[in-house]
C-alpha cells in the first residue's frame, strides 16, 4: 500500500453560531489542509496518483471556500463551519473526484491554526 501527502493553504472567515465564547463571533483563520490518500498499486511508469492532479483537484475545490465567509456557502448555512465539518467536507467532495479504484482518498486534516487541526477519515 502507498499513501500520498499533500498541503494546501486557504484564507476564510467564519463564525460557530451556538458557541458559548468569543468563537461565534466573526473571524478568520488561514486554513491548512492536509490531504492523505492510499494506492495498491502504481501506474506503469511507477506513480499512484500524480502530486499535480492531487493539488489541482484539492486547489479547485479550496477556491470555493477562499476568501470567502464559510457561513454562506452550503452546507455551511445550515451546519457550523467548525474544523471537524470543514474537514468532513473536503474529505467527501475530494472523495468524488478522486477515488477510481485503485486511488482512495484516506483523511483529511483541516489545521486553523498552528496548534490545532481536525482530521475526518473513515
């Protein structure tokens, strides 16, 4: 088995309504996301997957929630946009474009700041 590693960084503000504290409240956080998947095998000229279709696909799907308030993009409008749900989110939407048979997205961990980071995988 080969597992594969990618970052990507994007920019968003948010709020967690129901939160008791300063966190419901409007703020931003320079997102770090980390994207893992697994192969069985390598293509014939000894890859799994290439890195740029990996960042290409996660880039794509980054650019809808960059610079943007998380809070009015579905689902985001009816669930918090906290770091589990982000990370939940990434890991489903990469899932769709990425998983062929061979290629398994793994997890996915959404860090919003240096010390604190939600993983989703299943």
């Amino acid at each position: 088995m080969y597992q594969l590693t990618i970052e990507s960084t994007f920019a968003a503000a948010h709020n967690l309504r129901g939160y008791d504290g300063a966190c419901e409240r409007l703020h931003g956080h320079n997102w770090r996301v980390e994207l893992k998947v697994a192969a069985e095998t390598l293509n014939p000229i000894g890859i799994a997957v290439d890195f740029k279709t990996l960042k290409t696909e996660t880039d794509r799907l980054l650019d809808r929630l960059d610079h943007m308030y998380l809070n009015e993009i579905p689902p985001f409008d009816r669930e918090n946009p906290s770091s589990e749900n982000l990370a939940r989110f990434i890991y489903e939407e990469l899932s769709r474009v990425l998983n062929d048979g061979n290629v398994k997205v793994t997890s996915v961990k959404v860090w919003e700041s240096e010390r604190a980071a939600a993983e989703y995988f299943e």
